[in-house]
C-alpha cells in the first residue's frame, strides 16, 4: 500500500523544528491506522534530519511487505483461546522478529502467555514493549500492574476490618447452641497472610495464615492456618492439578479444628468456554467436645462450564454435591445443589467476582420425635478490588448465608461486611 514511499530518502537541509512537527504527525497518524498518511509523515522528517522518523518509516515499510503478520496475530490469539499455548509462543515469537506493527500485540499475548506461567519478569518485559503501541497502552499498562506482583515467589498482606451479624457461627459448621442462643454481631480486626513458592513449574506450595480479633466476643477470636501443596499440569488445553491441604483453626488460643484435604481438578479449554469438574475427600476433627459430633469425612464433587462471555467478563457455573459422614448420624447427610460465580473487569484498575450457591440437604439421623432433619441453604457474595499502585490493592467484600430447615433450632442467617488494604508483591 506504500511501496511507493518506501524508496530512499533524499536529504534535505536539517531543520529540527519542522521535523519533529511531522514526526509528531506522523504518530498521531500511525495511532489512527492511517497508515499512509503517517508513511508521508516519517518521510519528511526524515528528510529533514529526523531519525526516530526514519526508524518509523523503516518499520512501517516492514509492516506493509510482511501483510501476513496481521492475520498471524489473529491465528495466534484464537490458538490461546483454545488452549494451544506453545503453538500460540511460536507464531508469536516469528511476529516479533518480523518487526512488523503487528508486533506489538505479539509482546502483549507473548506476556499473557508468560503471565499464565507465573513467569512473572518476562511477562513484564513483553508488555513494556507493547505499551509503546497507543493501541495497546491502556491494557499492557493493566496487565504490567499484575505482572509485578507475580512470580516464582509471591506474597501478599491483607489487613481489614469486619462487622459479622452471628460471629458464633463458626468455618466448617454451626456449633451446637450457636444457631438457638441470641445471634449477637459484632466487629473484628482481620490481618491475613499468605506466600506461594514454585520451585519448579509444575509445583506450587503456599501457606495462608488468617488473624481475627473480636471487638467484644473474645472467645471467639480465631486463628487459622492452611498450608497447600499442589502439582499442576498443562497439556495444551487440558489442565489438571491436584492438590492437597492441611488446615489448622484455633479459637481464643484454643485448637478448634484439624482438618486434611485431598482434591483433584479437571479442566478443558474450549475456545469460548472451559468444562471443569473436581472432586475432594476431606477429613475433619474437632477438638473441643461440643463440635465432637460433627468430626467425620466430607466427598465434595462439582462439574461445570467457564464461558467467557466477551473479554472482561466470565460466568462459571456448577452442579454441586456432597456425602457428611459424621461420628453422630444426626449431622450426617447429603446434598446437592448449583453454583454460579460472575467475575467482572469494569476497567483495568477495577475486577469484581460475585457468586451465589444453593443445595438440598438431608440428613440420616432422626431427632428425638422421629423426624430426620431437611435443610435449604443459599448463600451468596461480592468482592470488589480496586488497583491502587502496582502492589497495593483496595478491597471490599459482603456475603450473606441463609439455612431454613426443618428443625427450628438450625435456622439461621448470617451476613459479613469487610473492608480492607492488601499489599501484594512476586518475583523473580
């Protein structure tokens, strides 16, 4: 389209006034894609002494002899989509080298590639040079802020502050007597933790620890703590992980609960959408005596579909079910259910994940006058983070939790306000 302004250029007398006028013309043409004009452009200020214009000229020169780039680009970004990563790299790789104007987008999507691998340096250098492209400015200038806080090593600290309407209803399950005594509410201060290592690609070990500390309700100060190793496989667009925790819980300085987790999860990339399955075999003991009866096993299974409904937005919804098999029947049961989670990226400094779940459950043990227990719960919650600088995040969260069953003394309800600050970091 340019080969005609694609010819040597002839000198004429430097005037470093009028060539940084048509330099700066002709980059806000090549912004507009208005590729001729710009072409016209660089080559005045070329001719007047410009070099940075006589680099641009080269490069769109090179662009319009390599037309295919374009449509390489495109190849490539749909070989992600569908969960062709290394072939993706490749093609990608081959733009940048062309030097072609496709290849600033070729540094975006080889830094989301290398995002994806938690390579967290590269992927920084890739969108550097992609925030050169106006086109790709705003969105590389998002994705270096993610860049920066991930790596072979992470971490990050959270401190906030909660208001809890039943701060008796404790993780895992109510305790006797919490869901028939008054509910009283109450404020905490919240501190939480966590660092990730991976030594190698593949393997992930990462420990959370979470701090609370009640306003009023100091027996119900808690502490806990999840270590988590975790082996993950990426065989194109089949992705597996299996992982496995340990939770340890205290209330008031208390050991609380003692609990070991193993789980395996599918997933498989579609192009638009991913199917995902997992299935979990939990074991929890309970220390003290009044959460005794409820120490047992817990089969969690689920399986579902991600659709990526356009580029800021995917909808992740599951069928759910489980087995709680509990030293007393009359907490043992099964359940089932759905969940649906929405996770929104309104603009590039703001994501927001909402969900909501709901399941049947009934229970094996009859009560005293022979009616075995029923239960509806639906529970449900939104989180929003806002960038604040590269490492600093603004965070605010709200869930809800409803439980009707047909035993009176296990209705309840709980909502959980929170507001907080988290500093996160990765490297190298």
């Amino acid at each position: 389209m340019i080969a005609d302004l694609c010819t040597p250029v002839a000198a004429a007398a430097p005037d470093a006034a009028d060539a940084a006028a048509y330099a700066r013309a002709g980059d806000d043409a090549r912004a507009a894609k208005d590729v001729r004009i710009a072409a016209i452009a660089y080559r005045k200020a070329a001719a007047l002494g410009d070099a940075r214009a006589k680099q641009a000229l080269d490069e769109l020169c090179r662009s319009d002899a390599e037309p295919g780039d374009e449509v390489a680009l495109q190849t490539a970004i749909d070989q992600i989509r569908r969960g062709e990563v290394a072939a993706a790299r490749e093609a990608l790789l081959r733009i940048v080298a062309h030097g072609t104007t496709a290849a600033a987008g070729a540094h975006f999507f080889l830094g989301a590639i290398a995002l994806r691998a938690h390579d967290g340096g590269t992927a920084e250098e890739h969108f550097e040079l992609a925030a050169r492209d106006p086109a790709y400015a705003d969105p590389a200038e998002t994705m270096l802020r993610l860049a920066r806080r991930t790596g072979r090593i992470e971490a990050s600290l959270m401190t906030g502050a909660e208001f809890d309407t039943n701060p008796q209803l404790l993780p895992d399950t109510p305790p006797p007597g919490a869901t028939t005594a008054p509910r009283a509410a109450d404020e905490d201060a919240l501190a939480a933790v966590t660092a990730a290592a991976r030594p190698w690609r593949w393997l992930v070990v990462r420990d959370a620890v979470v701090w609370r500390k009640q306003r009023t309700q100091s027996e119900l100060d808690f502490f806990g703590e999840n270590a988590q190793a975790a082996v993950e496989l990426d065989a194109g667009p089949d992705h597996v992980a299996i992982r496995y925790d340990l939770d340890y819980d205290m209330l008031a300085g208390s050991p609380y609960l003692t609990a070991n987790r193993g789980t395996a999860a599918y997933r498989r990339e579609l192009g638009g959408c991913d199917l995902a399955a997992s299935y979990s075999l939990r074991r929890r003991d309970f220390w003290r005596t009044q959460e005794q009866p409820f120490t047992g096993w817990v089969h969690m299974a689920d399986a579902g579909a991600i659709v990526h409904a356009s580029p800021s937005l995917d909808i992740d919804a599951r069928l759910v079910g489980w087995r709680e098999l509990t030293e007393d029947p009359l907490f043992s049961n099964v359940a089932g259910g759905a969940e649906a989670a929405v996770r929104m990226r309104p603009s590039g400094r703001v994501r927001v994940d909402a969900m909501i779940g709901g399941w049947y459950a009934h229970y094996d043990g009859a009560e005293a006058d022979g009616e075995l227990r029923r239960d509806v719960h639906v529970e449900g919650g939104a989180d929003l983070e806002v960038d604040l600088a590269d490492h600093l995040v603004g965070v605010a969260t709200v869930t809800a939790t409803v439980n009707e069953s047909s035993i009176e003394d296990f209705d309840y309800w709980k909502l959980v306000a929170r507001l907080g600050i988290a500093f996160l970091i990765g490297g190298p």
